[in-house]
C-alpha cells in the first residue's frame, strides 16, 4: 500500500513539473 501512495505522489509531481514546461513552452 505504501508503494502504491508513493506511486501517486511520484506521478502527481511529474504531472505538475511537465505541466510547468508546457507553460513555459507556451509562453
């Protein structure tokens, strides 16, 4: 259970850094 919660919070940060370089990219 614990690897699957720190899955999670993995996924969750590359979901937000890739969504910063989006931003970036679109500016």
């Amino acid at each position: 259970m614990v690897g699957l919660i720190e899955f999670q919070a993995e996924f969750s940060l590359f979901k937000h850094q890739y969504s910063a370089q989006q931003g970036r990219w679109t500016q």
